[in-house]
C-alpha cells in the first residue's frame, strides 16, 4: 500500500512578534497537509513595513521550526508571487483575510484574522509602557 503523500500547504508571515493568531493560522493550515512557513526576510520588513524587525529572520525561524504543526520555514519576500508557489510546488495557500484580494492558481483558504491582536497592538501597548516608564523616572 503506497503512503499518501500529504499536500504542501503554504502560510506567509512576517512573524517579527510571533502571537496567538500565529498559533492559530498555523494550526487550521495543519488541517490541510504538511504545513510550510514563507518567512519575510529582515530586508523585506525594513523596505515594507519601515521597520527593525524584533526579532531578525535567523531567531524567527528556529521558534517557527519549534512549532510541531511546522515542517519548513523558507524565506520569502514580503509579496508572495505566484512564481514563488510554483518554484516551492504549494497546493495551497491558507492566509488571513487582510490578504483576501490575493488570487493564485493554486487553492486559497482564507481565515477572519484573531480578535484583538496583531504586532502592532502588541507594539502600541510597549511603547506606551515604555512611556510610562520614563514618566515614572523622572
């Protein structure tokens, strides 16, 4: 009897502050087949998203590839280009639904993003502790 060979599926993420949406996204893509993380490089968050990321590609993955739902952590740019699906062979991509315009050949499963969380409210709310840090030493 010949093992069915499960199915790549591809989740893209920037993951700089890795969080519970994270978790969450790579759990329901584990629903689906072998689940392999598109990591946005430290080059391409700096250029997108004018930041540092917080933690530099090199960390991001070894927490990524901890995951027991992650099989592969590749990098990637911050736009994922059909090519790139084509070059890897994904069958399928799982994204949130900030990402709903996107269109591939292969099939797109789209989540609603988790409530209330995002590495940007998790940046707003330390810059304000960090605030009121310094308002207390003074």
């Amino acid at each position: 009897m010949k093992k069915k060979i499960k199915k790549k599926i591809l989740v893209d993420m920037s993951a700089a502050i890795i969080h519970n949406g994270h978790v969450r996204l790579i759990k329901k893509a584990s629903k689906f087949g072998n689940v392999i993380i598109a990591l946005t490089t430290d080059k391409e968050i700096k250029k997108h998203k004018k930041l540092i990321p917080e933690l530099n590609y090199k960390l991001r993955k070894e927490i990524l590839l901890e995951f027991k739902k992650v099989s592969k952590v590749i990098p990637c740019n911050f736009e994922i280009t059909q090519n790139f699906l084509t070059k890897h062979k994904i069958d399928a991509i799982v994204q949130g639904s900030d990402y709903s315009k996107r269109k591939f050949k292969c099939k797109t499963i789209t989540y609603n993003r988790t409530k209330n969380i995002s590495s940007s409210i998790i940046r707003n709310i330390a810059a304000k502790n960090i605030k009121n840090i310094f308002k207390r030493k003074k």
